[in-house]
C-alpha cells in the first residue's frame, strides 16, 4: 500500500490547529507564569509587612527600655532629694504645735469636698464619697515636723506621678511620634 498523501487544505488545517495548540499551550503557560509573579508579589508585599511590623515592635520596645531607665532614674532623684529633705526636716523641726486637732479636720474635711466637682473621666468607675477624717479635732496637734513631713509625701506623690506622665510621653513620642 502506498502511503496517503494529504492534501494542502488538510494540512493547512491541520497547521492552523497545531498553532492554536501552541497558542494556547503557551497562553497558558504565560497565565501560570502571571500567576506564581502574583504569589511572589503577595508573599513579597507579606515579608515587607512582618518587616514593618517586627521594626515598629523592637521600635516600641526600646522605648519602652529607655522610659522605663528614665523612671529608675528619676525615682532615686527623687528617692535622694527626699532622705535629704527628711534629715533636714528632723534637724530643723522645734516640734512646736503648727495645727490644732481641729484645723487639722477641718483642712481634712474641706481636701475631702474640693473633688466633688471634678468632671469624670472616660469610663471611670463611679467615685466613692469623700469622708471626713476620723480625728474629731480632739487630739494632739500637728507639729511643724508633721506637717513638713506631709508637704514631703505629697511632693513624693507630685513627682511620681510626673515620672510616670513623662515616661510614658518619652515612649509615645518614639511609637507615635506625638
């Protein structure tokens, strides 16, 4: 038998078939290629976030160290000027009466009123009653050691809290930049 031969119409088709294969063969290709670039774009654009976001968290976190080095610091400032100010108060106090057991309630009873204006602030828990002081005002009086050593505490208090206030400004102003 003798082998067949095509026509030019049949080979015409069938070229035209084969190269719509291919075309599409390779269209396919090219989709499969756009869609691993896709994967690595999204898996690059996910690695530049963890990147931000692990710099912004040792970010944080060293200010987070150095506030917290700034309170130490100024905690034993304060610690120090305080044992000074205590001995010279122990040194300086004649130990004379400076307030009378009534003055004293009275000071306590009008201290305990001066926030009942106070505006609340955001979700505060309600705030309890202020009480007068236990001390009727028959008592012994203040001396001026006592009452240098109150002006001391509340100082104390004052500087704590403005350590405090500051550290955690010197750890926002790094995070946030406020």
């Amino acid at each position: 038998m003798e082998p067949q031969m095509m026509s030019t119409s049949a080979w015409a088709a069938l070229s035209f078939a084969l190269a719509g294969a291919c075309f599409l063969a390779g269209y396919r290709l090219g989709d499969d290629n756009r869609g691993a670039q896709c994967e690595q774009l999204i898996q690059s654009q996910e690695r530049q976030r963890a990147q931000e976001a692990a710099a912004a968290l040792a970010k944080a976190q060293e200010a987070a160290f150095v506030a917290a080095q700034s309170l130490t610091a100024q905690r034993a400032a304060a610690s120090q000027r305080l044992k000074e100010a205590r001995r010279e108060i122990n040194r300086l106090a004649a130990g004379r009466e400076c307030l009378s057991g009534a003055l004293r309630v009275r000071i306590s009873d009008a201290a305990a009123g001066a926030t009942d204006n106070l505006p609340e602030g955001p979700g505060a828990a309600a705030r309890a009653a202020a009480e007068p002081a236990s001390d009727p005002g028959h008592g012994i009086a203040s001396t001026d050691a006592d009452v240098a050593a109150w002006a001391l505490d509340v100082a104390s208090a004052y500087d704590e809290c403005r350590a405090r206030i500051d550290a955690i400004r010197q750890w926002d102003q790094v995070t946030h930049g406020r």
